[in-house]
C-alpha cells in the first residue's frame, strides 16, 4: 500500500498535479501512518497472546515480533529521541546500544549513548530500564548480535550505590514549600554548618542545592541527577526525619 502512494504522488508531481515539495510532507504522512498501523497490529497480537499492556512480557512479544524498532522511541524535554538499536561498529558483529537522536523530533542522524545517560536525561529509571532487560531478553540467545555492552550497562545501573536525586529533590521541596522545615534548617540537620564574622551560624544550603540537583558542581554545564546513597540517607534521614525508601524512584 505505502508503495502504491508513494508511486501515485510520484506520477502527480512530474504531470504539475502536485508540487515537489508536497511530496516530502505524502512521504512523511504515509510513513507515519504505516508505522501506526503497525504497531496497532504489533500490540493486538501481543494481546492475543496474554501479554499485558505495559508489562515486561508485552515488551518482550513487541520486540520478538518486530524487533527492537518495535518499541517507540522515548523522548526528553528537548524533544531528542532515545531507542534501542542494531549498532554495526569495528566488531564481527553489530551490537545493541542505547541511541540519541542528533536533532529534536527526529530519528535519524543519531549518537551511542548509554542506559545511564538515557535515565539521567528523563530524569527516571523507568520505563529504559524495563525497556533494556525486555530487548535483553529477546536477543538473550542471538548469534549474530553482541549484547555484552548493554548488559553490562544495565548490571552497572542496577547495582551502583549512584542513583538519582530526583525524589530527594522533590521531597526537599516538598518540606520547604510547606513551611515545615526551610533549606538552612536541613543543611544544619546534616552537620553541614557555616558561621559569618558575627558568629551566626546556619545551614551550607549550596551544599544542599547541589546535592540535591539544584545547584551545579564546580565545572560543569549543569546540576547533576545524581546522588550517591550515602548523601541521599544523611540528608533523607537527619534532615527530612523520613526513611529513604520514602525517595527511591
């Protein structure tokens, strides 16, 4: 059908019908619409089969079916696109890589990126990390694809005591716009304490700020997602009176 239309419009622009730069916006319409119906068909099937929708098991029966280009793209605040992709590289075979795309709102060209920087940029752990073990584990027994790289990233994600700050940052907010407890007061709690020439004495809230990614570190571009375990019990526990699985993402 996608073939037809695009023969049709080729047809309509050499006889004057239709002006050549119609046909780019026929192309992208068809293209999309085939896509759409696809992925319809794709989840229908999975369905069928008893995947639930939004599970594990229904991403594993999208990507069996139709490959990892099955699941769609995740998009950021810049409207930058991240999937999983066949990667071909100096190795005997190609590999499955986390990808970003280099323009807003399209998918190709595109740069290796990693399942950390993927979570850092949407700012949570799902649904990439969800994403990577359903593709891990489709291509669990393949031959002719490399997942050795993507794998490690998913046991280093899993397994490091750096996670995000996000739900920190939020529960630091909460208290603070609730009156509860103000940025100094924490920053006290947490035994980081500075003192003016007059002897007053009140909370590091830089230190605060930047733990908790409101403040950037020294050097960088920008506030970092990132807090190590350690920092996120000390602030969550002394400073906020909460339990840290109170914050966890």
């Amino acid at each position: 059908m996608q073939t037809r239309w695009l023969i049709l419009a080729g047809i309509l622009v050499l006889s004057g019908c239709v002006a050549p730069q119609k046909l780019q916006k026929v192309r992208t319409d068809i293209s999309t619409y085939s896509e759409q119906r696809h992925q319809r068909a794709t989840v229908e099937r999975c369905a069928d089969a008893g995947a639930m929708p939004g599970t594990t098991a229904e991403l594993e029966c999208r990507m069996g079916l139709g490959g990892t280009a099955s699941q769609p793209p995740l998009l950021d605040t810049d409207g930058h696109l991240y999937s999983i992709r066949e990667v071909a590289n100096d190795e005997s075979f190609p590999t499955l890589r986390w990808t970003r795309s280099c323009q807003p709102g399209q998918q190709e060209p595109f740069d290796h990126v990693t399942l950390r920087d993927v979570i850092a940029r949407l700012s949570d752990y799902e649904p990439a990390r969800t994403i990577t073990s359903a593709a891990l584990a489709v291509h669990h027994d393949s031959r002719r694809l490399s997942t050795h790289r993507l794998r490690g990233e998913l046991e280093r994600v899993s397994t490091s005591p750096i996670v995000l700050n996000r739900g920190l940052r939020e529960a630091v907010q909460r208290k603070v716009t609730r009156g509860d407890l103000s940025m100094s007061q924490i920053a006290m709690r947490c035994g980081r304490i500075k003192q003016d020439r007059r002897g007053n004495r009140s909370g590091e809230t830089s230190w605060l700020a930047r733990r908790i990614g409101q403040l950037r570190e020294g050097g960088k571009a920008g506030p970092s997602p990132w807090v190590h375990t350690d920092v996120l019990a000390l602030i969550v526990r002394d400073g906020l009176g909460a339990s840290p699985r109170e914050v966890e993402l």
